[in-house]
C-alpha cells in the first residue's frame, strides 16, 4: 500500500474520535474510506458501493461489553455478501471474543489502541484476500458457463453405435463417482472429450478442470510443473508457484498421455497418489489435495505393465475404471452422423449454407480408413465447407486417398462376411505368431476389439 492507493474500506464505530483518526490515517493508503457511527445504516452502504473491507466495531453503546451487537453485524453484512472480508475492531481485554468472532465469520481482529504501521500492514493483507476472492469467484463463473455451453448430453462426442452406446452408459455410471478413470485409445478417438464428459455430470462439475498433457512436460520440469515449485528453488523459480494437482484441488485433473511417464516419474506421481498431498519443489511443507484423477494413453499400458516398462501399482491406482474408444474404422456407422454434424458447426462457423451430405460423399468417407480418427473426419470437413463453392459438398472436396493394392488380394473359400473375417484374423494371428497386440495394430483394431471378435470365433 505504500507507494499506491488500493482498497475500499468500509469502518463503522460508535465512537466518533475513533472513526476520525481511522480516516486520517488510511485516506494516505487506500482508495476510499468511508466511516460510519450507526450500524443500522450497514445495509443501505453496502447496497450502494462495494467495499473490499469492512472494519467493524465489536460493542456499540447498546450493549457495551458482550459483543453481540459486532456477531449480529456479522451476520448480517455475510448475508448480504458472503465474500464479504470483515475485520473487528476491539479492545485488547476481549481477546478470547475475537477468537471467537472469528469463528463466527470475521477474518481477523484490529486491537485498540493499535499500532498504525500494523494496522495499514493487516487491511493490506485483507485487501488482496478481497480481491483473490473475487478472482477465484469469477474464474468459477467462467468454468460454469464454459460447461453451461458445452453441457449438451456428450457435444461433439456423438455417436449411435453399440460400442459409443456402451462408452455412454460407461459414463453414466461413473461420472457421479470419484472413481479413478483410465481412458484407452487411439489419437483422435476424443480421450479428452471423454474426460470433459465425466467432470461435467459429476458433483465437481462447478470446480476446476485441469488439463496436462504429460507428453509436453520435460523430465526436468515433471516435479515443478504438476507439484509446484517455492521460490529459490532452481535458477528460474523467481516466485513461488502452485503446480497442476494444487490448481485442480476441488476439482477433477485430467492427466493425457500417462504412458508416456518414464519410471522415475511414475514413482514421484504415485507417491502424491497414495499420500494425497504435494511437496512443492524447494519446499518440505506437505499440501493436501483432494481430486477427481482422470488419465488417458494411446500407448499398450497393460502390455508394457506386463514387460515392466510401467509400474503395475500406478495402474492399479489409476485403473478403477477403463473405458476403452474406438477407433472411428471400428464404428463405420457412425460416420454420417459425425460428418453431418460437424458440417453443421462450420456452416454456422464460417456463415455458408450447405445441403445435407449425398450418399456418393457418404460413400467415400465410408471407405476411407480414417488413421486420424474423429479427429481427422473433423478436420476434413472444415476444409471441405471453407473449399466449396456451392451448397452441396462433392467427393473431389474431400482430399482423402482410398489406397487398394491388388496385389495383395486373398482369396477365400466362402465370400461369407464372417467367414472372411473369422479367416483374416486366423492368418494374421499365424503371422505375428499369436502376439496380440501386433496383430491388432496389423489388423487395424484395437486390442479389447480383437479379444472381442476371437470370444465370437471361439479362436
């Protein structure tokens, strides 16, 4: 406070010399200080202006001693604002009432006769508490309407297939949970989404949601980033600095890409797991947390568990529940929908007017292998509707290349779908000798797919 005036303040005392010598002292120090004698006026101020501070009186001439009159005050100003920062002013003999008046609301006390450097010192402190306060207040207004538009039922996470219908309901059972999810794969297939999905129908939907992709995170920046750092702590650290999992407290963090963690790594990250508290880097206080952990990977993390590249305790720490995404090549039918959806978001976008997709686009869509997944068909079609010339979109306005090579056709003795199938995994798997996972790359699937198409061949 001392070079530049901040702060409004608020000082209502019965005693006239008091308020005096309140208001020639802090006018050199704060924006406004505006100083009152009747209590009963408390309400009508705070209608017409905002105060970061409320300095207030404990007796008033009403009743001289108990300090039922300041807890009544108290009361009232919380109600009329609960982020309202109240200091009580008192004698230096009612100490234990203090205490309790800041049991009762109050965030501290200012003791008469008081030290003027202490006094400018403590509503210095309150002020930036007030305006912390309302920082914190209005990020969480953003976080709600940032749901409140996103909060449609899964929003561009669509889809009418068995395998969404079954990672849809997979949701439904758990976001209300404080379960630990493990989302599982390919890039594009929409992990976050899916974590977005969970935090948004959960009791922590008006929290934080924090993102980390740990893929981006140096090795070195690993403790600082996700547990903080203190001041001094290495050469950069210039103030202190809470990390991912102290952001997120309250809320739900969202940890991508979790196969990517070298061992060292997953140690430090399952130790905060178990003990439920941070170290921040430079610092031996301990910081408790309390989230909603939601991890995803396109890496085999089971197989690599099994190959102890990955510990077996993180992912049992991190796996209470799996949901496993399809590929967009495992869920060919719901291709129309998205394609016809996202068609509809650009349209809007970028102000054009587009008839509904043709079944000749429909089709080459269809037969494209789609290796980028959601991701990539929604890419595609903002390319197409910035492209196109007219209304209707065409199969040239999609640059995708339908690669066949007739040299690698099989023959086969029934031309039965489930014949051809059952047949083309038998080969592949005889080819790979029995290795699950690079027959499932070869194959295009996903692991649990393949487990589930050998369970229907009874291979």
């Amino acid at each position: 406070m001392a070079d530049q005036k901040t702060g409004r303040i608020l000082a209502i005392d019965d005693n006239e010399d008091i308020l005096f010598s309140l208001k020639l002292l802090l006018k050199q120090h704060v924006e406004l200080i505006h100083t009152e004698s009747n209590p009963e006026l408390i309400p009508k101020l705070m209608k017409q202006d905002q105060y970061d501070v409320i300095l207030l009186d404990m007796n008033f001439t009403k009743d001289a001693i108990s300090g039922q009159e300041g807890y009544h005050w108290l009361n009232k100003i919380l109600e009329i604002d609960p982020q309202a920062i109240v200091l009580f002013i008192t004698a230096y003999g009612d100490i234990e009432k203090s205490v309790k008046s800041i049991k009762a609301g109050a965030t501290d006390f200012i003791l008469k006769p008081w030290q003027n450097e202490k006094l400018v010192a403590t509503i210095s402190s309150a002020v930036k508490l007030r305006r912390s306060k309302d920082e914190v207040r209005e990020l969480k207004t953003k976080q709600k309407e940032l749901n409140a538009v996103l909060d449609q039922p899964f929003n561009d996470f669509i889809g009418n297939s068995p395998e969404m219908q079954e990672v849809f309901s997979t949701i439904s059972k758990v976001a209300s949970t404080d379960a630990n999810v493990l989302i599982l794969g390919e890039n594009g297939t929409g992990k976050e989404l899916v974590a977005r999905a969970l935090h948004r129908n959960s009791y922590r939907k008006d929290e934080v949601f924090v993102s980390v992709d740990l893929a981006s995170i140096n090795e070195n920046l690993f403790e600082s980033e996700l547990f903080g750092h203190v001041k001094g702590a290495f050469t950069d650290a210039r103030t202190d600095r809470p990390g991912r999992f102290e952001i997120a407290s309250g809320g739900t963090l969202f940890l991508d890409e979790i196969g990517n963690l070298s061992l060292p790594m997953q140690a430090k990250l399952l130790t905060v797991l178990e003990r439920r508290e941070v170290i921040r880097v430079g610092s031996n206080k301990a910081i408790p947390i309390d989230i909603r952990l939601i991890c995803a990977t396109n890496m085999p993390i089971k197989q690599m568990a099994a190959e102890d590249s990955y510990r077996q305790d993180l992912l049992y720490r991190i796996n209470t529940v799996e949901i496993n995404l399809p590929a967009l090549r495992e869920r060919y039918e719901d291709i129309p929908l998205l394609a016809n959806h996202f068609l509809e978001i650009y349209s809007k976008k970028y102000k054009k007017n587009f008839n509904p997709l043709s079944k000749i686009c429909l089709n080459k869509l269809h037969d494209y292998s789609w290796p980028g997944n959601v991701r990539e068909l929604q890419h595609l079609m903002e390319r197409a509707i910035i492209m196109a010339d007219d209304r209707n979109l065409n199969p040239s306005d999609f640059q995708v290349s339908i690669q066949r090579n007739d040299q690698n056709e099989v023959e086969f003795d029934s031309y039965n779908l489930e014949e051809v199938e059952k047949n083309i995994i038998q080969k592949v798997l005889k080819t790979n000798r029995g290795n699950i996972s690079k027959a499932a790359g070869e194959l295009g699937l996903t692991r649990t797919s393949l487990y589930r198409r050998l369970e229907k061949y009874g291979l």
